[in-house]
C-alpha cells in the first residue's frame, strides 16, 4: 500500500512537472501558472501531512486496543459464560470499538479541510490557465494552436497529481506501523557473535548469574552445577523464578552478569540454532500447531519417519487416543490445539521432545495437566526414555518431580560431580541442595547414589 501511494505522487508530480515545462517551451507565462500551482499543491499538502502525523499515533494505538480486545474476549469467551461476566465483556468491547470509532473520525474530519483545499487549488489554478490563455489569444499574443493546447492540457496536468493527493494522506498512518516493525527489527540480536559449538560433556553451569525483568531483580548470584546424566528438581512457588533459570540455560534471556555455561562454553558463544539442538523442552503452557499430529510430533525433527513418530506416540502414552480420532495421526488439530483436551495437548509436546532426542530435556510442570490413570505411567515412561540424559525438571512440589514421592533437600552449596555428599533425602539418597533465593525453596541434584 505504501509504495502504490508513493508510485501514484511520484508519478503525479513527474507528470505535473513535465505538462508544466512543455508549456513553458510554448508560452512561459501559461507554464508559470501551472507551476504556481503545483507549488500551493505541495504546501497544502505539506500541512495536511503535518497533521495526519500528530495523529496517526493515537489512531495506531486506538487499533491495537481494538485488535488485543477483540482477541481477549473471543479467547476468553468459555470464562464470561461460565461468570457471568457477558454484560461487563461486551461493554469493555464496545468502549474500545467506540475509541477506536471517534480517532477514525476525529482523523477524517481534520483530513477533509485539507483535500477540499487540494482540489480548490488544482481547480482555480486549471480555470486560470484556461482563462489566461483565451485572454492571450483575444490580446493576439498567443497563437490558436498554444490556445487550444492550453485549454485541451488544463484537464490533464493535475489529473494524476490529484487523485495522489487523496491517498498522500495515508502516508504517516503507514509509516507508524513501518515504525512499530522497525523498532522491533532494530532490538539486538542475540548470537551475533556466536559460533557453531559442538559440547563435550553437557553439564551446566550457572556462575554468579544475576538476571531481573526491567527493575525487578530474580536472580541474584546463583551459582550451580548441574552434572551431565543427572536429574534435578528445581521446586518453588509461583513466581519464584524457576522457569526463569531454565531459560537462562536455553538462552531465551541473557544474564546480567555472570555466566551460564553448557559443556563449559558460554551459552553466548553458541550460535541459537547450536546452543537449541541440545535441548527438547516441555512447556507448562503447550503450543500446537494448526497442522496435523504427525507433523506437531516432528516439529522438533522434520526428517523423522512414521514408525519413530508412533514410537515417541507411544512412550508419551498418547497413541490410544491418536489412532482414535478420525483420520489418526494425520488428523489436523486446530491452531493452538484447541481441538483435544489440556492432556493431550501435553502428552502431544512430550512425545514431539521425546522425538527430538536432545541430551538435555527440560519439564516445566510437564504431568501438571495429564490425568491420574496416565500419569504414572507417563512419568514411568519419561524416567526410560531419559536415562543418561541430563533432565532438569520445574515443580512446585517434589511429588510431581520423576519418581513421584515427596522429598525434601537440605544442605549448604556445594558441587555434586566435585566432591562428596553434601546430603541425603528421607529415603537415604544422596542429594546435594543449592539455596538460591530467599522464596526458592531448594534446587536438587539427584544423582542416583545411595546412601
């Protein structure tokens, strides 16, 4: 759109400015008037610029408003029903329809003055060519020919500049969205000065991490060793940064200060795609695909076949109900997987991690939403499928860690692979526990030995 309204000036003016120099070849008094013109075109048209920028911010906004209304009330439709909340929903959709009604109107009415102007300009500029010219010829100072040739041309020579004029007004309304792309386009990238990294071993290593969302600080001098092959539960409340630390380790965010490390390279050292093909993760909130099953199983390996599909289906005990459904594993499940139940959707996102076979997986509360008859058996087949892997699992509890008992970590920081026991849990299994932050209730290394 933009570039068909800067074509259509372009060409407008280009044009203009060649009917307004030919003139000037047959009669320089006719060709001074249609430049005149064109000159009181471009100063109107410059102050109507002037205000469409003052507001086609506010009118961006208005529609953003409008777009993240519209897009929260028809996702939270099932919560107004079930509250009752249809007369409150509707009113706060309407007040942002309203808004963004009245910044359309508001920049039309300013708009309308202005293009009125345009048009006068054009129009009395033309009637005084073709008056000029007829007065030249009755004074015999101008031939018949440039006569008729002006009045034939007067039709013309605004003609393209007129209708650009219309559209010029567009002009800052797209530019205020070319601005929003452009300011997330300019945000810094993340592995500019990353390599291809091949790790040796897969231990990860948080050293002095800090790490805050804006003037909110989460981490504060965190330093951990988690050895490569083992499991670790890290436990907490909500909002205690558990999810955070795990993506420190992907690099999802940078730290402030401080160093993660995996294999011993810096985690800013990798190139994403490197640093990513070492990890299959498991998110609290799933996200599908509106694709078909098959393909959401793959997307962490596009090259896999349908036997290794069906073989990852199955240990995440969600081949039952894939076989089920109409057309199996090529049924399509709809954008963001509304179409099957919270369950589904997770046991779906552990076979697609399961399929990707990274030596790291991360579960951020990954049998949170898997019904009680499957979970066992699903953290059962999570345990087999990960053996000599490094998992890293998010709880609130330590019931819902691999192994399903409710244990507890006590000890000081200490380095699990580096030295010995630093405790053991009620069962008398060696642990070693991390204190991180003040709400962090324990970080646990689980490294298999018994006591």
């Amino acid at each position: 759109m933009s570039f068909a309204v800067i074509a259509r000036t372009v060409v407008g003016m280009i044009r203009t400015t060649i009917f307004s120099l030919a003139v000037l070849c047959f009669d320089w008094r006719i060709g001074l008037i249609f430049l005149l013109g064109m000159l009181l075109f471009l100063w109107v048209n410059s102050l109507l610029l002037k205000k469409s920028r003052e507001l086609s911010p506010g009118r961006l906004a208005a529609q953003t408003r409008l777009v993240d209304a519209v897009l929260e009330y028809i996702q939270g439709m099932s919560v107004v029903r079930a509250f009752h909340g249809d007369k409150a929903a509707n009113q706060t959709l309407n007040r942002t329809i309203e808004e963004t009604e009245q910044q359309n109107f508001k920049l039309e009415r300013k708009r309308i003055p202005y293009n009125v102007l345009e048009q006068i300009v054009l129009r009395v500029t033309a009637v005084a060519a073709i008056l000029f010219s007829i007065w030249f010829f009755l004074q015999g100072s101008m031939t018949l020919f440039t006569c008729l040739m002006v009045v034939v041309s007067a039709f013309l020579v605004y003609s393209e500049l007129e209708s650009a004029g219309e559209m010029f007004f567009m002009l800052p309304m797209i530019d205020a969205s070319i601005d929003r792309v452009e300011e997330i386009d300019r945000a810094p990238r993340m592995d500019e000065g990353g390599s291809v990294q091949t790790p040796k071993h897969c231990d990860i290593s948080f050293e002095h991490v800090d790490f805050s969302y804006g003037e909110r600080k989460i981490i504060r001098d965190v330093s951990f060793t988690i050895p490569e092959g083992t499991t670790t539960a890290i436990v907490g409340p909500s909002g205690s940064g558990k999810t955070t630390l795990t993506s420190l380790m992907a690099r999802f965010w940078d730290v402030d200060s401080g160093a993660v490390k995996l294999g011993g390279i810096d985690v800013k050292d990798y190139v994403l795609d490197s640093l990513m093909h070492n990890f299959s993760m498991v998110f609290q909130r799933v996200y599908l695909f509106n694709d078909s099953i098959e393909n959401n199983i793959k997307f962490g390996r596009p090259d896999a076949t349908h036997e290794e599909v069906v073989a990852a289906a199955k240990a995440a005990r969600c081949h039952e109900f894939i076989t089920a459904l109409p057309d199996g594993y090529d049924t399509i499940i709809g954008e963001s997987g509304d179409t099957i139940s919270g369950g589904e959707r997770q046991r779906l996102s552990i076979a697609r991690a399961m399929l990707k076979d990274a030596p790291i997986i991360i579960l951020d509360e990954a049998t949170a939403n898997v019904d009680p008859e499957n979970e066992a058996e699903l953290q059962e087949a999570v345990k087999a499928l990960t053996a000599g892997k490094t998992l890293v699992m998010i709880a609130h509890r330590m019931k819902n860690r691999p192994g399903g008992r409710s244990d507890s970590g006590t000890g000081s920081r200490a380095d699990c692979a580096a030295g010995p026991p630093c405790g053991t849990d009620a069962a008398g299994r060696h642990l070693c526990g991390f204190c991180l932050l003040s709400e962090i209730r324990r970080i646990v290394a689980y490294c298999g030995a018994e006591k």
